[in-house]
C-alpha cells in the first residue's frame, strides 16, 4: 500500500453503500429487519461502519443477488450467530447452508416449472394456438383431419369436456367432432338443429310443440351419427383408446369404485386434486332456456327408450 494512503477505520453509510452496491435506504431496512446490527455512531451522531459490518453487507447483497430472501439470510446469520457462541464454538455456516439447499432446490422446482410451460408454448405453436390446449392424448386422434375441417365451436367444446371427465372423455368425445369433419351432409344437419334448438329461447315455452320435435330430430340425428362412427371402425378405436389410457395410468383403471358419487370417469382421468366431475359440471355455465333444457331431457328420454335393453 502507498505509504501516502492510508485507509479509513470506519466509514459512513453513504460510502458503506457505494462499496458494496447497495443503497443507504436499503442498508437501513437491513438494519430496521434486523439483517445488520446498528453500527456505533460517530460525534456527530451518525453511524459508522468498520470491516467486519462490511464483510456482512457484501454476504447479504451476494446472497440477495443470488435470490435468497432476506429473511431467509437474517435467520441464517442468527443460526451461525448461535454455532460460533455455543458449545464447540467456531460457527460452520450451517445456517447458510441449510437455506442455500433450500434455495437450490427451489430454483430446480422453477426450472422445471419453466420447461413445462415452454413445453406448452411450443405445443401450441405447434399445433395451432386452440388445439395446442388440449392434451397430447385427444390432439394425437385428431391429426390427420384435413386443415380447417374442425371448428372453433368444435375445439373449445373438447376443452370443456377436458376439464370436466379428463383427456380421455375428451379422446372419446373427438369422434363425434372428426365423423362431423369428414361427413359435410352430417354437419350441415348437425347445423341445422343445432340452430333449431337455440331458437327456443326464453320466449318459448316448455310445453310447446316444437320442444318435441326438435327433442325428436335430435335424437334421430344423434343415432344417425353413432352409426356413422360405428362404420368408420372408430367405436373400435374407442376400445383401443381406453386399453392404452389404462396402461398409461394402471392406478385410474379402478378409479371411481367405492368413491363418492359422481367420481365415475374423471375421478381417476383428471388432474390430481380436481374437483368432482358434478361439481365441475355445475360450476361451467351454460345459457340454456328452460325450453331448450326440457328439449334436452326429451331427447335423453327417447334415447334411453331406445337403448338396448339388458338380458339380466
């Protein structure tokens, strides 16, 4: 060292802060936090640091820029604070430690929550930004559908049911969406009474003839369109569908037997922690009138009518 400089004993907190990168306002938060022990003060009533407040402002600004929180280092510096004073003495950095693989092991949690998530950006680039939103497991049966031959309407609905009874329900689901795809004439009736039923509005009463009729046409278009999936061969890929769904997830095979009522399909084929397939259902609004409801439990009555009956 030049003989000519000599360096300070103690420095003011302006000076404190430039050395080590940090502000005055920020060392006094340290200080009200307990992070940094009030200094002595000089004559003139202002505070004073020396070399050991020093080294402990460069550990916190280090250990902060590394993303540890503050009250994290405080608690730290409080457990090797009580090694160096115990029995044994000498503090071993324990306490740093301890929250240094805290952090570590945070910081590997982001990061695998960031390759998630960058995982699902590239999937939806990918796949187009609203088939990219369903799972792989229901957009792997909709490839090869010419481009543009699945509606918006047709994707959101997958999405909805996606959440309610899981990737599956939805992989099912998605036949009806590719035979109504490949078959113009079908969707041209599928329009048809789709427009049919949302024209009974609220100015349409429940017991008005034309409830029926389109409780009627609708349950003849729903058997028009099974038998159409039953010829494509594509009730067989349903089969197939739910072997591999089950020897992807062997536990979910069983799931639903002895539960609460209403866990049936999603209960074991969502995301863990969901919530229950009615109580999802009841929770998804739908801005039905009451004669459009009524047309709809007319048509799940001619179709219950209908089914085949059991031999038992």
């Amino acid at each position: 060292m030049h003989a000519s400089f000599m360096p300070p004993r103690q420095v003011k907190i302006g000076d404190a802060a430039a050395f080590v990168g940090s502000t005055p306002r920020a060392i006094r938060h340290y200080h009200e936090i307990g992070l940094l022990p009030e200094p002595e003060r000089g004559g003139d009533g202002r505070r004073r640091y020396g070399y050991e407040d020093m080294i402990r402002l460069l550990w916190i600004r280090r250990m902060a820029d590394a993303g540890i929180a503050l009250d994290d280092i405080r608690d730290a510096f409080t457990t090797d604070t009580a090694s160096t004073t115990g029995a044994g003495g000498g503090g071993d950095g324990e306490g740093i430690a301890g929250v240094l693989e805290r952090l570590e092991e945070s910081l590997a949690e982001q990061e695998a929550e960031l390759r998630r998530q960058r995982a699902a950006v590239r999937r939806m680039r990918a796949e187009g930004s609203r088939m990219g939103l369903l799972s792989d497991f229901v957009t792997e049966r909709l490839k090869g559908l010419p481009e543009g031959s699945l509606r918006q309407a047709d994707l959101d609905t997958l999405l909805v049911t996606e959440r309610i009874f899981g990737p599956l329900g939805a992989a099912l689901q998605a036949a009806r969406f590719i035979a109504l795809a490949t078959h113009p004439a079908l969707r041209a009736e599928s329009d048809r009474i789709d427009d049919a039923e949302e024209a009974l509005d609220d100015s349409v009463a429940v017991d008005d003839p034309r409830v029926a009729h389109v409780a009627a046409e609708r349950h003849a278009f729903e058997g028009t369109l099974h038998a159409v999936i039953e010829e494509s061969g594509m009730d067989e890929e349903d089969d197939a569908l739910c072997d591999a769904w089950d020897a992807l997830h062997p536990d979910s095979s069983d799931a639903g037997e002895g539960g609460e009522e209403g866990a049936g399909l999603g209960s074991g084929r969502r995301d863990a922690g969901s919530m229950s397939v009615l109580e999802a259902i009841g929770k998804m609004p739908y801005d039905f009138s009451p004669a459009r409801l009524r047309c709809m439990e007319l048509a799940q009555e001619l179709a219950a009518r209908d089914a085949p009956r059991s031999d038992r």
